[in-house]
C-alpha cells in the first residue's frame, strides 16, 4: 500500500503547487507563439506598452459595473489593450515615426489617462497592489474544491485560440510579417488578418498579465523566441524551440521557488534570462560547427 505520507503530499501538491505551475506553463506557451512573429517584425516591446494600457480599461470596467468583477475587469482590459495596439498599428501608417517612439508615446499616454481617470473619478481608494500587477500571483491559483481554477480555463482558452489562429493563418501571418507590402500586392486582406492578429494577441497578453503579471510577461515574449532564434534555421523549428525554452524556464524558475520561497514569477523571468544569455554565447559555436563551409539559410 502507498504510505499515507506519500498520499498526503501528492495531494498537497495537486491542490497548492501543480496549479501555478500549469497556469505559468500555458501562460509561457501562449506568449512563446506570439513573441515568434512580435519579434520578427521588431514588436516585440509592444507587450510592455500592453501591460501598462490596461489601467484605463480596468478603471471603465469598474465604472460601468460598478464592482470589481473578473469578467468585466477582464473585458476592459482586453478592450484597452486591442486599442493601444491599434492605435499603434494606425499611426505606423500614418505617421513617419518608428515603432518604439510609437509605442512609448501610446504607452505613457494610456498609463497616464487611467491614472487621471482614477483620480478624477474618486476611485484612487480603491486597492491596486503594485506587486501583484508586476509578478502576478500565482501563489494564488490553488484549487482546493479538486476543480480546475477558473485562471487556467482562461489561460487554457487563450492559448487554444493562439494556436488555432496561427496554424489556420499560417502563410498568410509569415507573409504579413516578412512583407506586407507584397502581401497586399497579391490581394492578401491585410486588415482583415491584422484585426484578427491584434484580437489574439491582446487576448493572449491580457490573460497572462492577470495571471503572471507585467514582468514574466515580457520576460516569456522575448526571451525564450531571442533563445531560439539564434538556434533556428527556419520558422517553424524557431517556433518550437522557443516553446520548449519556455517550459523549461517555467520548470527551472517554479522549481526554485518551491526551494528557496522566492516570487515564482521573478525567478521564472530569471530562468528565461539565463536561457537567453546561454543562447547567446552558446549559439554562434554551435552554428559554426554545424554549418561549417556552408552558405548561411535563415528564415522563414
């Protein structure tokens, strides 16, 4: 028979530590696909302007219902952050100005309008815990009744849609990511694809910020694709190492925590890092041997 102790720490386990460690696993999958083409087409800061958008929406949301409640909470920052990058991508085609001095402008000012809004509307009383908004709280997502937390659906839902969308659109989302301008010669419905994208991708980094906060998020977005990017020939083995870089930064990171009783979501962004700096003086010797006396082949 299994001894009682080992039940009971399975059981703890399975309640307390496995949910984190699932939510931070889909939540790092999720933000591995997207970051493959955000930092292709050279975006890949715009989850940071994301993450700080999403005040005013929060502070709307609050308004209009009157209540913090997670469905309307998590309606208006997904409304917040659909708009913060299509504000982005409108001023691109309007406006001279590159893509970063776009998105630090867009990204101060709707920081600063929900700021003023919690100001003028007399809600600055109303708890917001900076910590939890920078690291998330995983700690949090246990599931004490034996059902799956209502932040892994979210998380889980967010990622099904990721895949769907990018394997559904594939070509098309290279195409758009590699040459747009080509793409629209040949009558691709790149507004179309672009509404699309934005939808997915505002979903996806709204979820994980909830869950994991603004620092894992960014860290989950650059740092596993950079990793494996150096290591990829073509797209799709790039989108697959940096899914597994993820993992393990998420693996390694939880683990630590459960030893050391540090934040989770800081020691997972650590993790990512290290991955990234390994890659970087790593990479360029592996290539050489590998590719020795060959002709360079990058992506798609």
């Amino acid at each position: 028979m299994i001894p009682h102790q080992t039940i009971d720490a399975l059981h703890t386990f399975l309640i307390i530590d496995a949910p984190p460690l699932v939510a931070a696993s889909l939540c790092a999958l999720s933000c591995a696909l997207v970051g493959n083409f955000l930092l292709l087409q050279k975006r890949a800061l715009l989850t940071d302007a994301v993450s700080h958008s999403v005040l005013p929406g929060i502070v709307l949301a609050f308004l209009i219902i009157g209540t913090i409640h997670p469905i309307g909470m998590t309606v208006g920052a997904w409304l917040a952050a659909w708009l913060t990058i299509t504000t982005i991508n409108l001023l691109k085609r309007l406006t001279p100005m590159d893509t970063h001095t776009l998105i630090g402008i867009v990204l101060t000012t709707m920081f600063a309008t929900g700021v003023v809004l919690l100001e003028r509307t007399h809600l600055d009383n109303v708890h917001l815990d900076i910590q939890h908004a920078l690291f998330g709280n995983l700690s949090a997502i246990i599931a004490p009744d034996g059902r799956v937390p209502p932040t892994i659906l979210f998380l889980g839902a967010s990622l099904l849609c990721a895949a769907l969308f990018i394997v559904i659109v594939y070509k098309e989302l290279v195409l758009i990511t590699f040459d747009d301008v080509y793409a629209r010669t040949i009558r691709y419905d790149v507004p179309l694809l672009s509404v699309g994208w934005t939808a997915v991708l505002s979903l996806v980094l709204v979820a994980g910020f909830q869950a994991v906060g603004a620092i894992l998020i960014l860290s989950l977005v650059i740092s596993p694709v950079a990793a494996a990017h150096l290591y990829a020939r073509r797209l799709p083995q790039q989108i697959g190492l940096s899914l597994v870089f993820a993992l393990a930064a998420v693996f390694v990171g939880y683990g630590a925590s459960l030893i050391s009783g540090i934040n989770s979501a800081a020691l997972i962004a650590i993790s990512a890092g290290l991955i990234q700096i390994y890659a970087m003086f790593n990479a360029k010797q592996h290539s050489r041997a590998r590719y020795a006396g060959k002709p360079p082949s990058r992506l798609p």
